[in-house]
C-alpha cells in the first residue's frame, strides 16, 4: 500500500474532521498500479499553521479554504508557487466567486470544490489527482529503471484505452445486430462516435510514445540536416484531411530551402501537434497560417489560427504533462493533455523557446525560435 501525504486547511472543525472520515479508508487503485493509494491527514486551522506542517513535513496534495482567520488561503497558494513545491492544491470554500476561482487556478490550483461537498466529490477529486500523481512519479523514474518502467508505462496506455475500446464493440454489435432498424443512415451518428473512440485512442497511443522518447533522456540519434520546409509541407499532407472535415484552410509562406541541423522525427512530432490543434480548435471555415523564415540570426516558425483562443489565465498550464484547458468551448473536443508538453520539450532540447500570443475569440499564435 502506497500512501499519499493529504493536508487539510480551514478553519472549521467539522469540515477537517470531515474529510479525515471520507478519506480514512478510502483507497485509490487502478489496474496499472503496483499499489493502491491511501491518505493520511493532517491538518491546519490557519495558513501559518499550514506553511509550518508545509515546512516540517512536505504534503502531496493540499485541500486549502480560502477564507481563514489571518492569512488567506490564496496567499498559502502563492507561498507554494513561489517555492516551487510540487505539492498539487484544491481550492475549497463556501465564498467562491469568479475572481477566485480565476486567481487560484492562475497560482496552480487544479480543482475547485465550492463547499458543502459531497464525499463523492472529494473521492473523484482525490481518484484524478492521484492518477496524476503516478503517472508524474513513472514518467521521472523511466530516466533510471528502464524496460521494467516502460512496460508499466504501457500498462497505463492499455488501461486509457479500454473504455473507448468496449465503447466501440458495443457500437459494432448495435449495427451487427441491426437494433436501429435496416436502414444505413439509421446509424450515421454510431458511426461518427465510433470514429471519434478511434480517433482519441490513436492520438493518444502517439503521445505516450512521443512522451516516453523525450522523457528517457537520450539524446536523438538522428541529427541530420533536414529541410524544415519540407517536414512542414509534410505535416500539412498529414493533416489535410482532419482540415477538409473541418473546413479550415492552411495556407503556408516559406521558403524553398531552410536546412538546420536536427531530428526530422522530433519536428515531425512538433509540426503535427502544432497543425493539428490549429485545425481542432478553429473554427468553420477558418484558416490556419503557417510562416517559417531565418530572421536576426534565428530560425522563427509561426503557426496562428483563427479559432477560440487561449484564456490569458490558462497560458501557464499550457505546456504541463496531462492537462487540458476545459471550458464550455473545449469540453467536446479530445486530447491527451501531451501534445504540447512533448512540443515545449523537444524545442528546449534543441536550445529554442516557444511563445504563444492568444486573444479569446480570434485565435492563437504559437511561435517557435530556434538558434542558427
């Protein structure tokens, strides 16, 4: 049994004692796990207290109020960000508002339960941070333990794939068994969402893989010199499809030739990623403009959209492994959550930054400066 460090802070008893009762023989478990996880609790009835358990005994997940007596739950929130503490944080207060719960997720608050909660609230919680727990803890020990680590990893692919798996049987039986009738279009819309299943799982498949190479830690054995405009007018063709569904037009301004020193592999996976969410997150009818040049001693690679755009409160979760920024605009469309992590880090490998530049509504920029 594996156990997870929880630290309650609120300045009400009840609400402690709560949650020490939900949590006491509440367990977490997953078929890709060697151990289920529990909790042992302590608490905190201000956030000086807090900061002091902080200091003496480092927690991994914090249920923080935000309304207690002196200093502020969001002040105890900054106190983590400021010292890098990977401690993950769960806002929860009966004096949610808008600004708040903005704020908190700014400062690195994953979660945000307004107060009185359910224990099947806390328990969900509590079962999605812990997933995201082991999958940060493995994805770091496949630098050191190798095969063994990378199996397990697969593990976790198999697991995320079972749901859209039995998903998509039980779509194929209803059309076998003809359950909508004989007619074709009676199972257009089984179709589609069969298509979707399959769609999520091969994305998903690509980034495990994609993330499992770049967190091993080796450096790539395919430096070469490659033409960067050919890899992109690649990923367009790769991508051209999805764009057609969609009715989003890409368009590309570049020139002929920019040879650079690098893994056409890696950059595949960076243009992809970068193409496909252009056209995922855009709009009917929409474009995608892709420009590469060689400016001021710098490679510089832009692809910008016209689609929904980034809330400016969400750019700081952009880049972390397994997160997705979810709203009434996004919470239909899949993803893993990798795609753009494995973006930021094959581009530092490679010495260069990437900047995104998002209005809400318009669309988003994302700008790649590699060193000549």
């Amino acid at each position: 049994m594996a156990t997870l460090k929880l630290l309650v802070v609120d300045d009400e008893p009840g609400i402690r004692s709560g949650v020490e009762r939900i949590v006491r023989n509440f367990k977490v478990d997953y078929p890709f796990m060697d151990d289920a996880y529990d909790f042992e609790v302590t608490e905190a009835a201000s956030g000086e207290e807090a900061i002091e358990l902080i200091e003496k005994d480092m927690p991994d997940i914090a249920l923080l109020d935000n309304k207690l007596p002196g200093m502020q739950g969001v002040e105890v929130l900054e106190y983590i960000r400021n010292n890098n503490y990977e401690i993950i944080v769960v806002m929860i207060t009966s004096y949610a508002s808008l600004e708040l719960a903005v704020k908190a997720t700014h400062d690195g608050a994953i979660d945000f339960i307004p107060k009185p909660f359910t224990p099947q609230e806390l328990k969900s919680s509590l079962e999605n941070i812990t997933k995201q727990i082991f999958l940060k803890r493995m994805a770091r020990r496949m630098k050191d333990e190798g095969k063994q680590v990378r199996f397990q990893f697969l593990s976790v692919l198999s697991h995320e794939l079972k749901a859209p798996l039995n998903a998509v049987e039980g779509y194929l039986n209803m059309i076998k068994e003809r359950q909508l009738g004989n007619a074709i279009d009676d199972y257009n819309e089984v179709v589609e969402r069969s298509i979707k299943r399959l769609q999520s799982m091969r994305n998903l498949i690509l980034d495990l893989l994609d993330l499992t190479k770049i967190e091993s830690g080796k450096p790539s054995q395919k430096m070469q010199n490659i033409n960067l405009t050919d890899i992109i007018r690649s990923s367009i063709d790769t991508n051209m499809p999805f764009a057609i569904q969609k009715e989003v037009e890409i368009s590309l301004s570049a020139p002929e030739t920019v040879i650079r020193f690098l893994d056409p592999e890696e950059f595949e996976i960076v243009f992809n990623n970068l193409i496909s969410n252009a056209i995922k997150y855009n709009k009917p009818e929409g474009k995608v403009n892709i420009l590469l040049e060689e400016t001021q001693g710098k490679t510089v690679i832009s692809v910008e959209d016209t689609g929904i755009g980034i809330e400016s409160e969400d750019m700081n979760d952009l880049f972390r492994d397994f997160v997705r920024i979810k709203n009434d605009k996004t919470r239909h469309i899949s993803g893993s959550g990798l795609g753009l992590s494995i973006v930021k880090k094959i581009i530092e490998l490679n010495k260069g930054e990437i900047i995104v530049e998002s209005i809400p509504g318009r669309g988003s920029k994302f700008i790649i400066q590699l060193p000549s």
